[in-house]
DNA sequence: GCCGTTTTCGGCCCGACTGTTTTCAGTCG
C-alpha cells in the first residue's frame, strides 16, 4: 500500500466509527473517529506527506491513537488493531451503509438476521429479502420500513445518491424559483426568507438548498411549499419539511417564528462543524445554543433572537460571515478580534482574463463578442481596467514566426480599439503550459503582449512530481508571465484537479510576485477555497478573473469573490482590487 | 479517542423526524 488517499484514508476511519458502533463502543470515541475522518477529508495537504514530515499531530482531530496507527499503516500497509476489530464485523454491512436510511445499526441487524453473506452481494440480497418480506417480521422493523428500504435501494441503484452535487448557479436560480413560490403567500405571512445551509456559505458546489421562513404562520408556509411541484415529499413536521425535486435536487425548508429568526438563520447556515465548536464555546461560558436560541445551562431561561448579529453577541462575539463559518479559526478570530476585514465585490477593479472574438487561430475557443462590448460591460460594473487574454496561436499549425506575426498584427488591431476608452486594457494572452514545461509562445512574441497568463489545458495525468517541474518551468520561463490561471485545472463534478507540490509551486510565484488565479468561472473555482486559504497565510497574491467567453460571463465575478471570501481574503490579497496605477505597476513590474 | 483562556481528567452539540414503539432507537443534518 503505497499510496493512500486522503479520501481513502477518511474512508478508512469511518469504516471503523461504523464497525466501533455496531460493537456498541463508547460513543465519544465513534464521534472521535468520524471527526478525523471529516478533518482528513478537508485537508488540503496530504496526509502522506505530513506522515513523511513527521507532522500528524498537527491534523484537528488526530492525537496520539489515530496518529499511531497511521504510522503503522503508512509503514507496514495495515494495521493490526483495525484488522482485529473488523474481524468481529460482518464485511456485508458496509454495502449497505451506502443506502439512505441505512446505518451502521440495522445494517448489521440486516445481516445478520437475513443472513447475507458477501460484499459484492449484499445491496441485491437485501433487495431479495425484502420482496420476499422478510424484513418486516424483524425486531424493530415492519411493513414500512420494509417498503422504505427497497424504494431506497432502487433510488440507489439508479444512481440517485446524495453525492449528485450541482454548481452555484444552478442552485441560485432553483433556489429563487422555490423563494418567488412561497413569497407569493404575501409579505403579512412571509415576514423573511433566506436561502442558508451550503449555499449561504457559497461553497464551491451545493447538495441540498437550504431556505428558511421568519413567520408566524408556520402551518401555512408548509402547507404552501409542501405544493411546489416535487417527485417526492421526503418529510414534513411543524417546523420544516424536504422536497425532491423533478430534476433530483432535495429542497429543505425550516419555518420560525420572527423573534427567534436569528438562532435559526445561525443554526441552518451551518456549517455543521462551526456549529459544533460554536456550540461548545457557547459552553465554556455557559450557555447552550440550539435553533430556537440561547439557553443559560444555571437557570435554565431560554432567550431568543431575531438577528444573527444578537444572537453572536450573546456569547461575546462579532458577527462571522458565513462564509468563514468551517470551522478554520474563524470562532477563535473573532473572539480576538481578529476576523478579516474580508473581500467584496465593489473592491474589483478589473477583470484580467477575458477572451474576445478576435480570430488569432488558436487551437481552444475564441469568446463570442468584440472587445468594444466587454470595455461597454466593464464600464458598467465600474471597472477601471481589463486584460484580453485571447488564447495563443496553435503551436501545431504555425511556425514561431506566423505566431509572432499574428500576435503583432493582433496587437496592433487593440491599440486602435482601445482609443479614447475611459476603460483601461491591458493586450495579454493565456498562455498553454506545454507537458514539457515549455511556453506555447514564441520569446519574440512577448513583445507583442503587456503580460501573460499561464495555464494548463493537457495532460492532466501526469505525476505530482512531473507536474511540479513543469509549472514551475512555465511560472519561470519568461518575465512577462504575471498570473498562474485556474491553477488545479479542476473541472467541478466532471474532472479532478492536478497534483501539484504547493509549497514549490507558491515559493516560485512569491519570489516572482506572480499571482495565482482564482478563476470565478462556477464550474472551475480555481485555485479552490481551501488552497486560497492556504496560500494566503504564505503571504501569495491573488487575481480574480472570469474567464468570459462572452459578455455576460462577466457577471461570475462574484463566485470568484466568494472564493476568496472563503478563503480569508482581504482587499489587499488581490491584485486586483488595486487602483489602475498601482496595478499597472505591478503587471508591468515597474 | 480527542482535548484544554477554569482542566492532563472528565468532559465531549443539539434537536427533528420516522417507525416502531408504549418511552425509545436509529438516522440525519
């Protein structure tokens, strides 16, 4: 076992919380278990590297235990302790843990009682037990529960599982039609609605969308949603229920009355890990949080709060954004005093990577409008600058010269654009980093260009060492390169990012002063979230661009600033977010 | 099994919903 994942080695550990539950372990040590999980699987490093550094003590949630028996698994490839445990458990059981509804507890009850045997087998021998109804004479199980497993089991087997995650967008819009349809019940019953949860938070991509109501009419507003149009009603009671939609998405809505609105708006916005430590902070000073509000543990009083800004006061605590609610210290800042003056919209000053329908013959897309339209839509976000970032020259169907040709006649055709334009613009190019490392454009093209961005478009494949040597090559190869575009090169849902040593990768551009992109495109993301945070406190700068293709694209300016909220960012962590003279000087080093 | 601005021992977030139950266990977020 040379390799182990951080998503398997997450696995790994709740594998065992599930195994400690089924043999009725102590239960804090379960919840131990599932939280190292959860902090492996948010890691941004890998956990083998930190092993190789001697620093598994600086993962949350990781002490001396877990610690050791990583070590041993990292050394020997298992680890005798988990071996034995598993050994007392049926391997059947984990199949089905997969199935909603399903834990470990009647997994195992499962098993055992219906005797199934295998792990291949296990989901389709359920499926069998069940037609045959077998599952209902069990202890603790009935006709509907019997019901309930095998529509879940054929929801499963169809591939509608939870991990079935959207991009924002998308979540935006289905999460205002959902809005327009209850508000249609009236200012009088709808007194305020949010959407919360992941989507509040603007995480990189969404499962469920989370929508709360301040009412006082609480029958009314379920009765209401509960009529949107749905495959499924998953569950209704008197604060909340949970639609399917037709299209797959599972819509949660939670009802409150306005006096208590706060507590709720903190409690759904999540995430689930800053509530836990919120909650034990709310703790030390006596007190104990839940969605209705603040409970003095002494005497029992209950207060409530109609803003979230009241209800962190109550534990002596500025507001938090929610997007710094993860649980990354941001309960610990505040407390100091010590939260981000964070990142907005209006501090954008320009958009750095935005390819126009000039005709370079490249071998990637060209955008679909003419740059005089993206200086008109510049113009209307109130951005001082921007930067034409075409893609460049097929490097198959030109030799270096005709490059060099098309990059100056190209260059030529913006300077007469770009006259008498109260929009700056900055003539760059996205440059290929080639699988060698070398830049797809000629040195003599440089001449024709302000400044570059870098970027990869293939081989995605390639090792972490080879992909290293070879950004760091390109990051390298030419004065004028200034931003490292979509850096990971993910494609949310659809394409892993690239293996990257970010440490090399982050000492280069700060030597450079080059800036990691955080492209704002919804389906790139890219630097993502956790690596942003990661790189900032290195002291790297950043460039939020979107990417456009065409005009409208634009308008994602904002997920890129989400990101960057995400990831702690201030005003002074982007480029970007500089005057025009200041940015000038700092793409043209000078 | 983890962890520490009262602690190296003694705590550990909190509640809703469901289906099966006559007061609760399991699952989920």
């Amino acid at each position: 076992m040379n390799t182990l994942t951080n998503l398997e080695l997450a696995q790994l550990l709740r594998k065992m919380a599930a195994a400690y539950q089924i043999l009725d372990e102590n239960r804090f040590k379960i919840i131990a278990y599932e939280r190292a999980a959860d902090s492996i699987e948010h890691l941004t490093s890998e956990v083998k590297d930190l092993w190789d550094d001697g620093k598994l003590d600086e993962i949350p949630g990781i002490g001396q235990q877990i610690a050791k028996h990583i070590d041993e698994l990292f050394r020997t490839g298992h680890i005798t302790h988990f071996d034995a445990v598993m050994k007392r458990v049926p391997p059947a059981v984990f199949p089905l843990l997969l199935i909603p509804g399903i834990g470990p507890k009647k997994a195992y009850k499962l098993v055992t009682e219906l005797d199934i045997d295998g792990k291949e087998e296990a989901v389709r021998l359920l499926a069998e037990a069940a037609r045959a109804h077998r599952i209902a004479p069990l202890d603790g199980f009935g006709e509907k529960s019997e019901a309930d497993i095998l529509a879940a089991i054929e929801t499963y087997n169809k591939g509608e599982i939870k991990e079935n995650r959207m991009e924002l967008p998308l979540a935006d819009s289905i999460a205002q039609e959902v809005i327009v349809y209850i508000k249609k019940l009236g200012s009088q019953v709808i007194e305020k609605i949010d959407v919360l949860g992941s989507l509040r938070r603007q995480v990189a991509t969404i499962g469920d969308i989370d929508i709360a109501v301040a009412t006082q009419k609480p029958d009314t507003v379920i009765a209401r949603f509960v009529t949107y149009p749905h495959q499924k009603l998953i569950e209704q009671g008197p604060t909340g229920a949970s639609l399917l939609l037709h299209n797959g998405r599972q819509v949660d809505l939670r009802v409150q009355n306005p006096p208590s609105y706060g507590a709720m708006l903190q409690y759904f916005t999540g995430s689930k890990n800053h509530n836990i430590k919120l909650r034990s902070y709310g703790l030390t000073k006596g007190k104990s949080l839940n969605e209705y509000g603040i409970k003095d543990v002494k005497t029992g009083k209950m207060r409530s709060f109609g803003t979230e800004e009241e209800f962190y006061k109550e534990l002596d605590l500025p507001w938090i954004a929610p997007e710094l609610r993860e649980d990354k210290g941001e309960i610990e800042a505040s407390a100091a005093g010590k939260l981000p003056q964070l990142l907005t919209r209006a501090d954008i000053k320009g958009d750095l990577h935005i390819h126009t329908n000039y005709n370079l013959e490249t071998s990637h897309d060209l955008g679909t409008d003419p740059l005089s339209a993206y200086l008109d839509r510049a113009a209307g976000l109130g951005y001082k600058y921007i930067g034409i970032s075409d893609h460049n020259p097929s490097v198959t169907k030109h030799t270096a010269s005709q490059i060099v040709e098309i990059m100056k006649r190209r260059k030529d055709y913006y300077d007469r654009q770009t006259q008498g334009k109260n929009v700056h613009v900055f003539v760059m190019c996205e440059v290929d980093i080639q699988p060698d490392g070398k830049l797809a454009l000629p040195d003599s093209a440089f001449d024709f260009v302000d400044a570059v961005i870098v970027s990869i478009h293939s081989s995605f494949t390639q090792t972490r060492k080879e992909m290293t040597a070879r950004v760091i090559a390109a990051l390298i190869a030419h004065p004028k390169v200034r931003i490292f575009g979509h850096p990971t090169g993910r494609l949310l849902t659809k394409r892993e990012g690239v293996e990257l040593d970010w440490k090399e990768v982050f000492a280069v551009c700060k030597e450079r002063n080059i800036a990691l992109e955080i492209n704002a495109y919804p389906q790139r993301l890219d630097l993502p979230d956790s690596i942003v945070y990661d790189a900032r406190k290195e002291g790297l700068k950043f460039c939020i661009n979107t990417d456009s293709h065409a005009t409208s694209q634009m308008d994602m300016m904002r997920y890129g600033v989400s990101v960057a909220r995400r990831g702690w960012c201030e005003k002074r962590d982007i480029v970007n977010a500089l005057e025009y003279n200041e940015f000038r000087s700092w793409l043209l080093k000078n």
